[in-house]
C-alpha cells in the first residue's frame, strides 16, 4: 500500500529518515561496524550477493558555508545478517572525501551545527542512542547527551543552545500495570483502533523533546507534549524533516495528527503546529485544512513557511501541492494550483526568494524552483533518472540521484542550466566490473485510447537474435510510481541479468502524467489499471525476440493483488506468478489493515454497505472470488510483521492454489514487515524468486 513519503519509491529503497520505525540497529556487543569492501566480482552480471554489498548513502548536510557535505553510507553483511553506518565528510565539489569518523561503532543522522564549528550525529556506542558531535576535521567526538532512553532524531537551534530531540514515549498502560500480580502475562486490552500500526503494536508514542545545550551538554529538557496520546514526528515514516526550528529560536514548527484510536484510523488531517517555548503555547497553524500537512521548511528570513499539502482528508494520494504561508500575515497561497505534478522535497535558497524542489514528470523525478516573487515554476533538469533530495549550497544545489540502472549518489547540480556532476563514488568499484542492461522508453496504446509509457529493460548480453522469457512487472502503492528508482529487491537490473525482460508499465494510477490519470484507479481495482497491464505485455511479447510462451507477473502490495487479480483473468498468458504482500480477499482486508482512511478511500468503504455502489463494484472485483479460474503456478510471499497487509492474505492465496491442484509455494518471513529488510532474508527472497520463475519459464 501506499507509502506516504516523498519522493515515493526513494525512500523505500535505502533513505531512513532519522525518527523512524526502523530505528537505526546496535553492533552486537563485541563487534565492530560492517563497513565497505574491494571486490571482485566472478562475472559481470548482477547477483543478489553483489546487490547486498552496495553501499547506500542516505541522510546528508550542507555546512552553513556551503563549503563541505557530510553525508552516512550503510553497508550490510550477509555472512553476519546485520548493518553499519559510516560518516563521510567532503568538499562541495566532491574533493577531499574521506572517513569522518574511525570509530568501530556506527553512526547515523548527520547534521552540521549552525555554527559550522560542529557536525551532530546519532550513535549507540554508549549502549544507547544518543547524540554526539565531532569536528569537520575529525578531531573532538564526544557525546553530548545522556538521556535514558533511545533518540530517534534531533535538531539544532539556529543559536546552537537548544535541541529538539524525539524519542519514544509510554502512556498506555499494559496488563502488568493494571495486574501487578500477574507480570508474565502476555496477554494485551485494546479497548479502540490503531493498536498497532505498521510494523509495531502502538505501546509508545513518539514525543518531542527541547533541551538546553549551552553549556556543551544536554541538560534541563522537557517533554513538549507531555500527557498526549498522539505523536509528533507522524507515524509511521516520519522523521526530524517533519520539525523545523524557527529563525530566532523561540519557537518552533511540528507536524502532527492530534486524533485518538478509531478517529486517528479514519483520517489522514495532519496539522502544522507552532510551539511557543517560553509559554509553552501551541497555535495551530493549518486548522481548516483536512488533509496531509507535512515536512515544512521555513525561509532564511523568517517570513514565509512552505510545505507538503493535500486537501481531502482520507486520500494519503492527493497531489502534494506547495502551499506558503506568510507568517507575519498567515496568508496561505497554493503555488501549484496550475501545476499538475506533485511537489516534495523543499529547500529554500538563503535570499528566502526561490524554493526549489522535487517533482515528479512522465515517470522520472527531477528538480524545480519555484520564484516567490512571481510565482513562476521552472523545471531545472531533464534526463532518465530520478532526484531523491536537494539541498541549497550557495551556486550550486547538492541532490541525491539515482536510475534503474545505479544505486544513489550525490551531485552537484548547476540551478541554472540544470548541469549535475557526480560528486561521491560509493559504490564505483562494483559498477565498473558490471555490464547494466539497456532501459528503454515505449510509448504504448491502451484499450481506451490513451498513451502509456512502458519501461523495458534488457537483459545484460541481450542477443535480438534469441528469444527470451518476459515479466511483466506490477506496481505497488497502488498510486506509487514507476519512475527511476532503484531498489534492493525490485531491481530491474537484478531481473534482467537472470536473462529476463522486464515490462514495467505506468498503468492508470500512477503519478507522473497528471492527476487525472492518477486516479483513475480508486474505487476500479479491477477495471482500466487491469487493462493496461495487458496492453503493455501482449504490445511487447510481440517482438521476435521475446517468447510469448514464456511470460511471467510478479508483484508487491497493490502489484501483489495485480497478480491474484490476473491469476484469474489473464486467459492463458502467465506460465508463473509471483505475488508479495499482496490483498487476495478484499473483505478480510478490509478490517484487517491498520489505517482505515486508505480502504475506506480505495475500495469506496465497508463490504457491509450494500447501498454503496462504488464499494460493491471493488468487492466483486476481489481476487478470492476468481480463484475458480486459476491455472498458472504461484509464489507467494509475505511478512509475518506486515500489518498494513496481514500475512493471512498470503496464506489464504496459497492455500486456495493448493486445494485447487496448482503449483505453489509459499514464503513466509516472520520477522520481516511489508519489506524486506534484513540480509539474509533478502538473499533468500532472490533465489527463490529466480528459482520460481527459471522452473516454469525456462
């Protein structure tokens, strides 16, 4: 299902913001970090071992001078199963790139001190997480915090005296408290919706912490949602780009959906609040608006404040539109009312005149900038990629850009001409011992008349003289993007170096090609998207070299239901199935999930109103009920922690394939959520995806 961070597939694949629910991991105690290795690859096509070795950056800062960028790799072992993180510091222009820290422990969050004098950053070598500082030349690493809990994130004062900080909160009681006498119970009372949420069963909240640090240490800090039950930053991606100091460090900015149990479950009315330190006074700065308010950014000069908004409360896929408000006026102008894209990612130039931007366009994400004065919007950059992140630096903006065929890597971009040079090289001694396949762009024609774009990537060595197995690739979200992302278990590249081509079409309900074409898909889940897909693969099967006896159609989430869907409906032209986390009987579904905006949204409401005819129509299209017509083999696969889509989706779609006498398998992961995130695990995932797939398809 849908995520609710931008840029959409980015953050699925290696960007974890700082408070999030998958908190950064510990070195087991005696162990040092994992960090990068040399190495050389026995062939020149990907493996999942070679996907699993990839560095991935994640968070990085611009010092205040724009002069130099920290940033954090991740590396994973698979011999160990686990992760480390390791802090980089170099010139803007990418030279002098070196380790920032050697310490044997990882390190997370980076973020340079206003002052420029320090670099901040999250670290458990204490036992917990707790932030330390080090200077830019690698000298002084200290801990500056000692609080008794974990810190999921935090962020500097403009005057370096305070810190917000977030960490985890209890405030419901548990059956030992009200039981003393019965304390190895196991048992849990949930007298109301959203116990649990995610990944995770709704024990804590996530609060919002101001601490003094003049003194070079934390101190004093107080609780600034003492006694509330709701969260701040937002469950369950939200990080510290949810929170925002303001200019004279008086006050400061928050996101948060002040809402309890079932009235939390049903709304997606997130607000943008102002808490005044000194008074302790917390003025709602979005009230009236009833959709998604997230991640705003405030202006150098304190007078504007530009955010994320969505207008209708329920729909966590609205367009993203740019509002600003005048702070000093609380005038709110939407700058993109005649911009059909959605718009993510801030960053305000120092003259607090243009904000620039990520967008999404025709299935690539590139770089805008808006111009206050006028409202002019102008696209900065063009290219087969997708941009993750931007950061003002002065002449220059510092992006994150990633493709089908590379990982992440930071670039220097000119916001001029839109000119962008690669700046780190993280994982340039994988890639160079690599042959990629060729991504090409098609423009296909559906049932109903439109144009689609369809991806097509070919396998490494492709020979046009022979003839290969196709997959046709089904998205997720389901309102997610098939643009240029890259991810480590959906690779593309993965795909077609087992000598597969990949279909991956950007069926109705995709953004990228207008709002309209965006929602085509709630409340039709068996209608149009259904028919692109088959326009896509019979379109592209037509080729010589493809063998139209031989195509496949894997899925997760919404593409997980794609393939249940198409199980029953695809007439004789998949010879396998994979199918991960995916809705199979959309009546169990339905109370089931966690967030019930999202269903109530998507599906048109309960199974039970019987009056309700756009929610009829999405129940008579569950795929349960066209098992009957099943023929082709089926992975499936699931997460025994996926609470958005429970693991009983999975088992009945494997259950229903046995009973009927069809090839099946079923892989179950029970301590993986709606990803896959541990190494292992993911290795595991590869190979009996290709296992499955090389049995039925070559």
């Amino acid at each position: 299902m849908k995520k609710h961070s931008l840029p959409l597939l980015a953050m699925i694949t290696c960007l974890l913001v700082s408070c999030n629910t998958q908190k950064p991991e510990t070195e087991p105690q005696g162990k040092e970090k994992i960090g990068p290795k040399e190495m050389t690859l026995q062939s020149d096509v990907m493996t999942p071992e070679v996907l699993w070795s990839m560095g991935r950056i994640g968070e990085s800062s611009v010092s205040p001078d724009h002069s130099q960028v920290v940033f954090n790799v991740t590396y994973y072992s698979v011999e160990e199963n686990r992760s480390g993180s390791t802090l980089y510091i170099m010139n803007a222009d990418g030279s002098n790139c070196r380790v920032l820290s050697d310490s044997k422990v990882s390190e997370y969050s980076p973020q340079w001190r206003p002052d420029g004098k320090k670099i901040g950053f999250l670290c458990a070598e204490s036992g917990s997480m707790q932030i330390w500082e080090i200077n830019p030349d690698g000298t002084g690493r200290e801990q500056i915090s000692n609080e008794p809990d974990d810190i999921n994130g935090f962020l500097y004062s403009p005057d370096c005296a305070q810190v917000i900080f977030c960490k985890e909160v209890k405030l419901n009681e548990t059956v030992a408290d009200i039981y003393p006498d019965l304390p190895l119970s196991s048992g849990r009372i949930n007298n109301d919706l959203m116990y649990r949420h995610w990944d995770q069963w709704v024990d804590t909240f996530s609060h919002l912490f101001v601490g003094n640090i003049s003194s070079g240490k934390l101190e004093a800090s107080f609780d600034a949602m003492a006694g509330e039950k709701w969260e701040a930053p937002v469950r369950p991606w939200g990080g510290m780009e949810q929170v925002r100091w303001m200019p004279d460090g008086q006050s400061f900015v928050y996101c948060c959906r002040k809402k309890i149990g079932k009235e939390y479950a049903l709304s997606t009315n997130t607000d943008i609040y102002q808490y005044i330190i000194q008074s302790g006074e917390c003025r709602n700065l979005t009230e009236g608006m009833m959709g998604y308010d997230m991640n705003p950014v405030i202006s150098p000069d304190g007078k504007y404040m530009a955010w994320e908004s969505q207008e209708r409360d329920g729909y966590e896929s609205d367009k993203q539109r740019l509002m600003v408000m005048n702070l000093e006026t609380g005038e709110k102008t939407d700058y993109s009312a005649d911009f059909d894209q959605c718009c993510t990612g801030f960053s305000w130039a120092d003259d607090s005149k243009t904000l620039y931007f990520i967008s999404d366009t025709y299935a690539t994400d590139q770089l805008y900038a808006l111009t206050l004065e006028n409202g002019e919007i102008r696209k900065i950059t063009e290219g087969t990629h997708n941009y993750v992140s931007v950061a003002y630096a002065g002449d220059k903006l510092i992006a994150g850009k990633q493709s089908m065929s590379h990982p992440t890597e930071l670039f220097s971009v000119d916001p001029a001409t839109g000119e962008a040079t690669q700046i780190t090289t993280v994982n340039d001694n994988i890639f160079n011992q690599l042959t990629m396949g060729k991504v090409e762009e098609r423009w296909i024609k559906t049932t109903d008349g439109k144009d689609m774009l369809v991806w097509v990537i070919f396998p490494p060595h492709f020979d046009e003289s022979k003839q290969y197995p196709a997959l046709l690739y089904c998205e997720g979200g389901p309102q997610s993007t098939v643009s240029q992302f890259w991810s480590y278990r959906w690779n593309f590249q993965m795909m077609a170096a087992n000598d597969y081509i990949v279909v991956a079409p950007n069926r109705r309900g995709l953004p990228g090609f207008g709002q309209e074409w965006l929602e085509e898909i709630s409340g039709d889940y068996g209608g149009q998207c259904m028919e692109d897909y088959l326009s896509a693969i019979d379109e592209v099967s037509k080729e010589p070299y493809i063998d139209e006896n031989r195509l496949g159609a894997v899925g997760a989430s919404f593409g997980g239901f794609s393939v249940y869907w198409l199980a029953g409906h695809h007439d004789g032209r998949f010879k396998a199935l994979i199918a991960h986390d995916g809705m199979f009987n959309l009546d169990a579904q339905y109370l089931e999930t966690e967030e019930m905006w999202f269903v109530n949204w998507d599906l048109g409401g309960a199974f039970w109103e019987k009056d309700n005819a756009v929610a009829q129509k999405s129940y008579a299209q569950s795929p349960h009920l066209f098992v009957d017509k099943w023929t082709a083999p089926i992975l499936v696969i699931h997460g025994g922690l996926d609470y958005r889509i429970c693991f009983t989706q999975g088992m009945q779609a494997y259950n229903a394939a046995v009973l009927r006498g069809i090839d099946a398998e079923f892989l179950y992961f029970p301590d993986e959520n709606h990803w896959v995130l541990q190494p292992q695990n993911g290795v595991l995932w590869q190979r009996r995806f290709y296992n499955w797939l090389d049995k039925y398809l070559k």
